[in-house]
C-alpha cells in the first residue's frame, strides 16, 4: 500500500519481497555505523524478527526514488510509556515518532533525506493529524541532526544512555517537530 507520494519520493508499506533490500543494506558496514551498529549484521532470519513482526503499532516502509528501493522509514504514535519517557506524560497531543536510514548509499548528501523527512511530515500533519513529531537520534550522528534541524525540528531533551549502539549505550537527543 503506498502511504505517499509526492515528486520523485514514494513511501509505501513494507512487503514480503523487501527483505532481500533490507538484508543487503543491514549487511552495509556504512549504512550499520549510522544505523543498528556494525556489529548487528542482519540475515534473512533478523530482518524478518526485527521488521516483519507486529508487536508494536510501528508503521514500516519502503522509500523509493523513481520506483527504486532505497531506504527505510517506520513510524508510530507515541504510547503513554513512551510519553512518560519523553516528558509528554501529561500532554493529549497526537505525538508520532520516526525512524529512518537511507540504504543505498551513494544517495547520501543529495538532500534525499531532507526530501524525505519534509515529505513524511506533511503525511503525519496533514493526514494522520499529528500535534507534534518526535525523534531521538544519537548526540554523535551531527549528519542526521543537521538533516532534521533544516526540517525545522528542535533539540528538546537530552536522553542520557538512551540507545545502545555498537555495544554501548549512546546519549541521544529528543528532537520535536511542532509545525
């Protein structure tokens, strides 16, 4: 099912078919350094326990550039713990979260994912109704932090050890996207 479509972008749901893409970008060491950690190669067997069941309310994608696969992008509407952790505990707002890798590479520093945060806003605002959008990237990933800063999202609180990453657990920043 596609979620989006706008331009050159298209976000749809995850398929059966797409675990071939996923294994081969979390099989990536660049793509892992930013995402997941070098030391969690993923087969066949994780990609489907880590993306494929439904344990949680998280909204899995593709995105495609002209129709070719090239990255990730899931998101959710914050649960009341999730709220309590970020400090919304007492808020009513319709709060979403995304998380997001571009995996193929050499689409890096292109603005893709400037492209891709903007288009999924306008899909979480405008469609899904969300007050506010949420993310929570590690305090060393400058890359992406820039990226969502020109989308107009806003350090809010800093989230101590909150990711383990690589074998360590990683300060991570709450960025909020208010429109």
């Amino acid at each position: 099912m596609i979620i989006y479509d706008e331009s050159d972008i298209t976000i749809r749901t995850l398929e059966v078919k797409d675990q071939v893409t996923l294994v081969k970008w979390l099989n990536d060491p660049l793509v892992l350094s930013y995402y997941e950690g070098r030391d969690r190669a993923h087969d066949i067997k994780m990609v489907v326990a880590h993306f494929y069941q439904e344990e949680d309310q998280a909204v899995r994608c593709i995105v495609e550039l002209k129709n070719k696969p090239i990255g990730y992008i899931q998101y959710y509407e914050l649960d009341e713990q999730a709220k309590q952790e970020y400090g919304y505990g007492d808020n009513n707002d319709k709060i979403y979260g995304t998380d997001q890798f571009i995996g193929e590479t050499h689409y890096w520093n292109q603005g893709i994912g400037k492209t891709l945060i903007k288009t999924m806003l306008h899909y979480l605002r405008d469609e899904l109704k969300a007050n506010r959008v949420v993310m929570d990237p590690q305090q060393w990933n400058i890359r992406a932090i820039t990226c969502y800063e020109r989308c107009g999202f806003k350090k809010i609180k800093e989230l101590p050890k909150h990711e383990k990453h690589e074998g360590e657990l990683r300060d991570c920043w709450l960025m909020e996207y208010s429109g």
